[in-house]
C-alpha cells in the first residue's frame, strides 16, 4: 500500500480517538447539534479504522512469519501461510482504499435523463428512441420508476428529443456516464442501397437535487409561453394549453414539460430542470477553465463528447473513454447495461486511487 495512503489512513486514526473522546465529553452529549454530527463521523471513521488494524495486524503477522523463514523444516508451511496472508493482506487493502474513496453525495440520488438526436436526420431520431428504450429497460431492471416529462417524436419513429426523470436509489451513480456524445453505424431501414450510415445522439444525465442547491432564477430572465400538450391521441390529448416552454434568455436554455395535465405542475417541473440545466452548465464551464491533463470519465458536459459507439453489423459495442469493446450489442440495446456501466464505475475508482495516491 502506497505511503501516502498509510499517513492518510494514521491521520484518520488519531482523529477517530479524538471524536471518540469528544463523544464522552458532557458539554457535547449536552449539545444535540455538535453531537449528532461527531456521531455520524464516529460511525464513518469506525469502518476505516476497523479495517486498518487488522490490515496492521496481518502485516505483523506478516513480518513475524518471514522470520521463521530461514528454518529447513518449517520453510514449505511458512511459504505456503504466508502467500495466504499476502493474500489477505491484498484484500484489506482494496478494501481500505474503497472505504477512503470520496463518496458522490448525489450518487444515490434520483435523476433527469435526456437524450437527443444529433446528425443523421431520421436515423438519430430512431436511435434516439433505441437508446430511450434501452435505458427504461435497465432501469425496470432496477425496479425504478420512469417519467416521462416531455418527447418530441421523430417523423419516422424514435424521438428527436425525450426528457424523463428516473426515480430509484442509486439512479444518478449509476447512469451519470452515460453523459455524452453516442454514435450509431448500421444500415438504415430507408437505405435502399444497404449502406452504413453513421448516426449520433446525445445522453445528458442530471441528479435531482434539493431546491436549496439549485441556483435562484431571476423570473423577469424567463420568457415562459404554453401551448396544447401532444400524445398518443384520444382521451391521451390535452384539450387545453397545460404545457409549458420555458426560455431562460441570458443562456438560451429552452426547457418543455407536458406531461401533468395541470399547467402549475408542468410549470413546476420545466422549472426543477431549468435549474439543473443552468447548474450543469456552470459546472461544465468551471470543469473547461480548470481543466487538467487527468481523464474525466464524465466528460466535459459537452454534447459534442463521443463517448460510445454502437456497431450494429459487428454487434459490438466501444467505449473510447475506456477502450472496452464489447461484442454484446443485442443484449445492452435490450437494458442489460452494466455490462457496460460496471468497468466504468471500476476505471474511474481506480483514477480517484491514483489521485488518492498522488497526495501530499
């Protein structure tokens, strides 16, 4: 285990008595504020500290087996104990640095999806619906909820743009790589020559943050119209003008909601989303300005970003963030996709690693 990770994980040691120590002191049990925060830390640094004795312990043991090492009788029995405590000292370690790895607060969080067709004309919009499909089954999978909020379907299918928000634990931690620029190549059903065309989309995922954290918007920098909600026909067709278009004019940012057949409701959501979009562009603005040479998973925010392509002739899949081709296309485009969102997840805790590794 790299040095600095050790210091990092002394320093926590002595802090972990520190806030044992304090817990017992009157004038913080006396304080419910200053003691439920010592407490929730207590309970976070045990499981560090917990794990850091006994990756010591196995080291000592380690260190006292090596010793017996030099004895011809005991030398088969020593080697053989001590590729298993290596063994487990291997695993205390991975275990060790997961447990020091900054945690996402929004990780567990619900979260916006959207995603739109870039070039390609009908095509993108057809892959725009395959991609929306994909996603929705993976997310049955999980056993979470779906909203649509507002589509713009594609002349011959698909759509050209659909926002929906995911409700589930874990939604935003899992899907948030999915940000990005996605190409498709494969023989269109209007090519009548049979040639590959290459199509993009773009995926933006959002978390679903608290009111508090989102940034206040001035409404006089809101140009809000409504207009008749559009669907599937019949009773499914608003008869009144309860959706709601709202431009935010300093940014451009234009957001829809249709979906609720009260007007405030449509407002009230387009709102929630407006903030978010605001907030991911600011983020992604900063991310530019302090760029650095160090990979980033998630991306710039930029939707021009090619994240992943989608072979349809070859059946694969490629990742170029990671370099991971799969050749699985079939079963991903039907939700299974963490066959796909696992090695991401996994490339980017080993990234936070090096990081954790680097420091001073």
């Amino acid at each position: 285990m790299h040095s600095s990770i050790i210091t990092k994980l002394e320093t926590l040691q002595e802090r972990y008595i520190e806030v044992k120590s304090m817990l017992d002191d009157t004038r913080v049990i006396n304080n419910p504020e200053r003691f439920r925060i010592l407490s929730h830390e207590y309970t976070q640094l045990t499981n560090v500290i917990q794990c850091f004795s006994q990756w010591k312990k196995n080291q000592e043991d380690i260190q006292s087996t090596e010793t017996m090492l030099h004895d011809p009788e005991l030398r088969e029995l020593v080697q053989e104990e001590l590729q298993k405590a290596r063994a487990y000292s291997q695993t205390i370690e991975q275990d060790l640095q997961n447990l020091l790895l900054p945690k996402d607060p929004n990780d567990k969080r619900n979260c916006y999806l959207e995603v739109r067709a870039g070039t390609g004309g009908d095509e993108a919009a057809i892959f725009a619906g395959n991609l929306f499909r994909m996603y929705s089954r993976y997310a049955y999978s999980k056993n979470w909820t779906i909203e649509v909020m507002s589509a713009h379907e594609g002349e011959l299918g698909g759509y050209k743009e659909i926002v929906a928000k995911i409700i589930g634990n874990g939604a935003y931690g899992r899907l948030k790589f999915e940000s990005g620029g996605h190409r498709v190549q494969r023989v269109p059903e209007t090519e009548s020559q049979g040639r590959i065309h290459t199509s993009a989309c773009t995926v933006a995922v959002m978390p679903d943050l608290p009111k508090k954290e989102l940034p206040v918007i001035n409404i006089s920098d809101l140009k809000i119209d409504t207009f008749r909600s559009s669907g599937a026909g019949g009773q499914h067709v608003n008869t009144t003008d309860s959706a709601i278009r709202i431009t935010h004019i300093p940014s451009g940012i234009i957001v829809e909601c249709q979906d609720e057949r009260s007007q405030h409701k449509n407002k009230a959501k387009a709102l929630a989303v407006l903030s978010l979009r605001i907030r991911e562009a600011e983020k992604t603005r900063c991310q530019k300005e302090t760029s650095s040479e160090r990979r980033n998973l998630i991306g710039s925010g930029d939707r021009s970003d090619r994240h992943r392509t989608y072979n349809f002739p070859q059946g694969r899949i490629t990742d170029h963030r990671i370099h991971l081709t799969i050749y699985r296309l079939e079963e991903t485009m039907n939700g299974k996709l963490d066959t796909l969102i696992d090695p991401l997840v996994q490339e980017y805790q080993a990234d936070q690693l090096v990081s954790l590794s680097e420091e001073n």
